[in-house]
C-alpha cells in the first residue's frame, strides 16, 4: 500500500482535520446512543401523530399509546421495501407514510422501479440538510477535501444518487459533473487533468482500469483517488486491487440506501471497511439474516442491516430490512475514528444456497478476479429456477476481452478455483465483452433465465 498519513490519502498534505463531524464520529457507542434515543422519542411521537401507515403498523403490533423506547426498538416490527410501496400505492404520489403537508415537500427523488412503476422518496428542508450532513462526513472520509477535483458519472437526477452534488458543494471541492454511461466525457476529463477524483461505481472504474492497460486509450491523467459506490465490488481485493494498480490510484468505497440516505457509509484511507456515518440521524440495527434476530455489531459478525431515522421529517422508515448482508470489520479505526466498519457482501435476494452453504456472487467475483487479464472482471450466476437452492453445477458467465482468442483452458481453470476457494461445483462460460452488454456500468451479479 501507498504510505500516508492516518486518515489522509497519499500525496494529502493539507492541514484540514481529516474528521469532517469530531463529535458524532469520534463519540463511544454509548454517547451515540445518548444523541440518539432523544431523537427517537421525538420521532416516535412524530410518527404515532403524522403518520397514518406507522401509526396503523404499531397499533396491528399491539403497540397502543405507550412509548417505545430505542432500548425496546427490537419490539417493533420491521418495514419492507413491498411495504413501503403499498403505502404509496394507498394514497398516491406520496401514501400514508407522508408525515408531513405536500407543501413541506421540497424535493422528490424517484426509485429505479425494478418493479416497472418508480416510486417517490420526498423531502424537507430539514431532510435535505440531514442528506447532506450525512453525505458530508461520508465523502470526507474518503479523502475528499476541499482541494480536490471530483469529477462525478451519478447525475443530477431523477434518483437519489444525484444529491451527491450538493455534498460536494459543502465540502466545497472543485466538481465536473458527467452523466452516468458517458465514457468519452470521462476520459476526456480525466486527459485533461480536470480531476483528482472519480466517483462512478466499480463496473465503470473497471472497464476505465482495462482501458489503462492500453496507455493510447486513457494515457497518464491526474487521477489519485477513485470512489466506488452504487453496487459492491470496490471492496472486493482481487477488483479493488486491479483498478488500483492499473490506474494508480486508491480505491475508497461508499455506501447509501435510497429510502434511508444516499450515501450513509464511507471507507477512509486506511481502506478497512465502510464507516458508519449516519449517527444521530439514523439507527442501524444488524440482524440474523435467516431468524432476523437482533445481533450484537462487533467486528466478524454477519448479519442483515436495518435502519430507523431518528430525525427524517417527510416519510421516516422504521426497522427497514435493507436486503443488504454486511460483515462487521469492527471500531475503531487508524484514521481516529470510533465509528463500526463493515463492507457488504451480497445482497439477500442474490444469495443462493449450494448443499446448505449461503453464496453471495461476490464471492464468485473474488476468484474470477484473479484471472486478469485473460478475463475483464466482470461475471454474473445464471439462476435457472425461483428456488434459493442450486444444485450444482452452477451457471457462471464469465466476460472475456474481445479478440481474444478462445482460451480453451480458462474455464477449466476457473471451475477449479470455484471449487477449490468455495467448495462447490461450477460451469463457467466465457463470454465475450461485446456479447456481455449492459456497457461496463452497473453489472447485474443474478441473472435469471430459463
Ligand atoms: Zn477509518
């Protein structure tokens, strides 16, 4: 690894604290708790009185006007992404979960809509400004100061992603916004030395990284620093380190949810995980993936993560199942942080088990990573029934260059690594980039076909 200062990236030699919030980042678990369990009393209230879905999903739970309090949250039930829908769907455009007058609404963002229909995430005044705050001390942590150049693929809109921009704008760093998939302006940009930073997720600063390997392509630039967000993969070393040596850059990772926070967990210098950025504002819980039991956060365990704003005004989530499985790296941290790290290893409804044994395609990714740069990095599980158990062998896709001529050993060889790395049997395809689609910007890890 590069050298650097704790907390700084290489190269850094401002005199800014590294620490954008000293207080709610450096604080013990048991000051985060005292900030926060005020804040949930008020925004318990504010819920029993202002929001018709809570207020009816507390009562079906047996929860009258007694006061829950951030000790007995686990009493609650949780809230589902299905929920939430239906609570929208129940009074459109924005359902029984508005705890506030449409006039207080002063932003709306929308959901990709896997399911077809987008729907709505509207804020406040208030609830921007905590977007912010949160987004703040997110991209601070990654290195980003008020002298660096961030040149960013995430839009303006109309998705959540796009409140990027006015985080960078507190920050106050210098900013070349580029819509996402416009590789030309990207490369151009970053010709033209007009930024030290990318934002952009890990499918894209991959395909940027197998362009470097042809130096005529993207040729030397002034980038030092990539921040990967929007799906995992900037956490997963065999990717992480191959765009780092092929751009000669660090790697930082982001996390956001959007019915909770666009950018709510960011991975400082010392590259040991995502921190947790959200205290005071949310509450993240992690639970037993199978018996959704609460669990302890401390370095190794393994859980689902679940979030309740503490201080959302527009439409608060409480005990949301996220759907993404995190592990636990642990607190505190080199860069003087107290706040847990984690990085995230799959998402629930990617997780297939083989003979008893959970497998989230990341873990997929990791091997097939290592087998640059007779592969491009990118690989997706072809899931051939709805049911969670697969019996081996399991579909792998796998992208190859193009022009590359047909290396008849490679998916021998990479079945032997999936076998040997997790234990259970696979049938690789190769299949060429041109043929892969989808452009080298999110790559979808499950694809289901019959
Ligand atoms: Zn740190």
């Amino acid at each position: 690894m590069i050298s650097h200062a704790p907390g700084r990236l290489a190269g850094d030699t401002c005199d800014r604290d590294p620490i954008w919030d000293r207080d709610v980042e450096t604080e013990t678990h048991d000051e985060a708790f005292a900030r926060a369990a005020p804040a949930w009393d008020r925004q318990f209230r504010h819920l029993m009185d202002h929001s018709p879905f809570y207020a009816r999903k507390f009562r079906d739970a047996g929860i009258r006007d007694a006061k829950v309090t951030l000790t007995e949250i686990a009493e609650l039930p949780f809230s589902t992404k299905g929920e939430l829908k239906q609570a929208i769907d129940g009074a459109p455009p924005f359902g029984t979960n508005l705890c506030v007058t449409p006039e207080q609404v002063k932003r709306v963002y929308q959901t990709s809509g896997t399911t077809g229909v987008p729907t709505v995430i509207a804020l406040t005044h208030a609830d921007m400004d905590m977007w912010t705050a949160i987004g703040t001390r997110t991209y601070f942590a990654t290195g980003i100061h008020d002298h660096s150049s961030v040149l960013t693929t995430f839009g303006a809109g109309p998705f959540v992603a796009g409140h990027t921009h006015f985080v960078l704008s507190r920050i106050g760093c210098g900013s070349v916004p580029v819509a996402p998939g416009d590789t030309d302006r990207v490369i151009f940009g970053l010709k033209a030395g007009l930024a030290d930073t990318l934002l952009g997720t890990p499918s894209f600063a991959q395909f940027l990284a197998n362009l470097a390997s042809t130096p005529r392509e993207l040729g030397p630039s002034a980038l030092t620093h990539i921040v990967t967000g929007g799906e995992p993969g900037g956490g997963i070393p065999a990717i992480r380190d191959h765009i780092q040596t092929a751009l000669r850059a660090t790697v930082t990772e982001v996390m956001g949810i959007g019915d909770i926070a666009p950018s709510l967990f960011g991975e400082c210098p010392e590259q040991q995980g995502m921190h947790f950025c959200g205290g005071g504002h949310v509450w993240a819980e992690l639970v037993d993936p199978d018996s959704r039991e609460p669990m302890t956060i401390e370095a190794g365990a393994v859980g689902e993560l679940v979030y309740t704003h503490l201080t959302r005004e527009a439409m608060p989530v409480v005990r949301f199942l996220s759907g993404d499985i995190a592990k636990i790296e642990g607190f505190p941290c080199d860069c003087g942080r107290s706040t847990w790290r984690m990085r995230v290893i799959g998402r629930r409804d990617d997780m297939f088990i083989v003979r008893g044994v959970n497998v989230y395609p990341s873990a997929i990714l990791a091997v097939v990573g290592r087998f640059r740069p007779r592969v491009t990095g990118r690989a997706r599980v072809i899931r051939k029934a709805p049911d969670v158990s697969v019996t081996p062998p399991v579909p792998v896709e796998v992208e190859v260059p193009d022009g590359d001529h047909a290396d008849e050993r490679l998916a021998e060889e990479i079945e032997a690594a999936i076998h040997s790395t997790l234990t259970f049997r696979a049938k690789v395809d190769l299949i060429p980039e041109r043929a892969f689609g989808e452009s080298g910007y999110k790559t979808r890890l499950t694809v289901k076909r019959p």
